[in-house]
C-alpha cells in the first residue's frame, strides 16, 4: 500500500446532506488519530468526493472548498481533493461507484491503483476502488447500509489494520 485515499461523509466527517457550511463539520470519531498514523509513516493521502449538491445547484464549488478547508483545519492536509460535481443523472465516469475519481487520485500521486486503497462508508465507495484495481475498504457510519456485511467498526480500527498488515 503506497497511497490511502479517503471518502469524505460518513468517512472522515459526519455526513450532513450537501453541505456548504464550514460550520456544520464534525470530524467522525478517530479520524485524526488515524491520520496521524499514516502521516506518521509517510504515507501519502487523497480525498476522493462525490459532491452531487454542485450538479444539483444546491450549492457552489466555492462552498465545497470552503467545507474542505474547515477539514484540513481541523484534521490537517488530506492531500489532493477529487471532486465529482455532478449529479446522478448525468452519467459521469467520476461519480463513484465508477472508477474515474480513484484512478485520477493514484495518477495525480503518480502510482497504480492496485497499489493504493480507498476507504470509506458506503457499498460505491468499494465498488469504485474494486473498478478501478485498487482495494476498497469499507468502514461504519450512520447510514452505511445494513446488508453491506460487516464493516471496521471506525476509521481509526480500519487504519491500524491497514498499517500492521
């Protein structure tokens, strides 16, 4: 594992519904501790995000950013941010479950996905690694669907595997 890419709702933040409120961010539970230990080992780290608010016009891309910067303040550069902006209808090769937001993080970290890993709460967010040769893995939220299996119980659970494995 070169490279460790992140959801960002329900992931490394509560998800609240297309928000562009820098405000509303609440870091989910060990989201720093866990960056702190892949930063402790020099791993290098992407955000991969789909925002169907922008698509929808429910909010700007200046919104999003703001949203992004409250994050890095709070839990400290995340690395590159991968955004889809469009909405589901549009039938984008970005909008995760498709493979196009992880394949362009591990070519911006200039590696192969099969040598990084993406983790986030939802069924798409593994299906989009898996699309795109990378490994996916699934942690729980709120609103991670029940019939998914069994997902790390947290973020921070997932990357001590991940970094002992």
């Amino acid at each position: 594992m070169k490279a460790i890419f992140f959801d960002r709702d329900g992931t490394l933040i509560e998800n609240v519904p297309y928000n562009g409120d820098p405000e509303k961010v609440v870091p989910r539970p060990g989201a720093r501790e866990a960056l702190d230990l892949i930063r402790a080992r020099g791993i290098p780290t992407a955000m991969v995000t789909n925002q169907s608010g922008i698509g929808r016009g429910y909010l700007t891309l200046a919104q999003v950013a703001s949203v992004h910067a409250r994050m890095e303040a709070m839990l400290g550069p995340l690395g590159p941010w991968l955004i889809c902006p469009h909405a589901p209808h549009e039938g984008c090769l970005c909008r995760k479950p498709a493979p196009g937001l992880v394949r362009e993080a591990a070519a911006t970290l200039g590696l192969d996905p099969a040598d990084c890993v993406l983790i986030g709460d939802q069924p798409s967010d593994i299906a989009a690694a898996e699309a795109a040769g990378a490994r996916g893995v699934l942690v729980a939220s709120p609103d991670t669907p029940p019939e998914v299996g069994t997902p790390y119980p947290d973020l921070l659970a997932a990357v001590k595997h991940l970094l002992e494995s």
